[in-house]
C-alpha cells in the first residue's frame, strides 16, 4: 500500500503563521515582564522577611542585640547582613532611651555573608520605607524605625577597601535579646520593597510591597501593595 507524504507548507502559510506569532509575542512579552518583575519584588521580600526571623532568633539564642545591617547603593538600598551590635542604652545615663540609643558594630554573625537582593528591587532611601505603624495600617512618612549603625570596617561592606569604618549609608533592623524590636515600642515596623526603574522619588505614588513587623512578637505579614 502506498503511503501518503506530507504536503510541504507554501510560504503564504508560513507567513501567516509567523504572523500571528508576532502577534502573540507583542501581547505576551509585556504581561509576562511585568509579572515577573512583580515575582522579583516580591521574592526581595521573602528573602529580608527569612532574615528577620533569622536574626531575631540569633539575639534570643545568644544573648545579644542583634542588626540586620542595610547598606545604600543609589537610591536605596540592595545588600544586608546579620551582625551583633554594641548599645548605649544599658548605660549609666539616666536621661538615655532606648529609642535614642546608638548602637555600634561589633561583629558579623559568623557563618554570615552580605545578600544581595533580586535585580531592579529593592528598599527606598527613605525614612517612611523604614516606617512605624500602628494598628496594621500604613506607616507616618517621615516616621523611620530603621537604627543607624557606626564603626563597621569598610573592609567588610560591598565593594570596600581597608580602612576603620564605612563610609556607606547603613540602616538596620535591631532586636533586644528578649525577641523583640529595639525602639519601637507599641509601634509595628514596615518595609516596604520596589522596582528599581518605577521609583521616582519625586513622585508620591510609586508601587511598593510592604511587609509588616510586629514590635512585640516580630511576626511578620504581608501588607496590600501601596500605590
């Protein structure tokens, strides 16, 4: 029995069909950027939320104050790492609180590197994006629960040198060894995470995910998207 062979596509088929794969394409491409830029945010967010839970259980663990050190590239900040800082607040000064404390670098928690968060994210250079809240709803612009951090070895930041202390812009997230926030007191504290190339700080509504921390117990929860 004779077998039947293929019929060979003309190039009007061929045409038409590439065609509509462009079509295709042109609708598709954006969709799925922007929902993976979406993912990218959002895993940003995952990963500072793990270090949160890690960091405060190494101050319980081990006794000690303990930072998730946020060190500024551009316009916000990209990169952080655990470490173990000194504070003031035990002091014999009667007139300290812990809210005006300073808190000094001691060192990394070892086993330790500095993280580097998902390409085009990160955490705005702003005092609200390291905000206060109250009652789960969003954060005082202008209102910073972020800690200063002083006398980290440039040596040991992204991309320096030998030297005493950084010169980068360093924030951090401080937990007593008692599991809770350090200087947030009956106040939550928000992180909130963007897309590099959205951000326009002259701007007031720029997409941000933020992510909530409860002062007291440090449980954390997502917030809805601010806009």
């Amino acid at each position: 029995m004779r077998q039947k062979t293929a019929r060979p596509f003309t190039l009007i088929e061929l045409i038409a069909v590439m065609g509509v794969m462009i079509v295709l394409a042109a609708v598709a491409i954006p969709a799925y950027s922007s929902l993976f830029a979406g993912r990218k945010t959002t895993l940003a967010a995952n990963q500072v939320n793990g270090a949160v839970m890690e960091a405060r259980a190494h101050a319980v663990s081990a006794k000690v104050y303990t930072a998730l050190v946020f060190v500024q590239d551009g316009k916000g900040y990209r990169s952080f790492r655990l470490a173990e800082v000194y504070t003031d607040f035990d002091s014999d000064d009667s007139s300290s609180d812990e809210s005006a404390s300073k808190y000094e670098w001691r060192r990394w928690v070892p086993g330790t590197a500095f993280v580097l968060l998902p390409e085009n994210t990160m955490i705005p250079a702003t005092n609200e994006d390291f905000g206060l809240t109250s009652g789960g709803k969003e954060g005082t612009a202008g209102s910073s629960a972020a800690k200063q951090v002083s006398k980290v070895p440039k040596k040991d930041l992204p991309g320096g040198s030998s030297g005493d202390s950084g010169t980068q812009t360093l924030k951090a997230i401080i937990f007593k060894p008692n599991g809770q926030l350090a200087g947030t007191e009956n106040k939550n504290m928000v992180v909130r995470f963007v897309e590099a190339n959205r951000y326009d700080a002259s701007k007031s509504k720029t997409p941000k995910l933020p992510l909530n921390i409860n002062w007291l117990t440090c449980k954390t929860k997502f917030l809805d998207p601010v806009e």
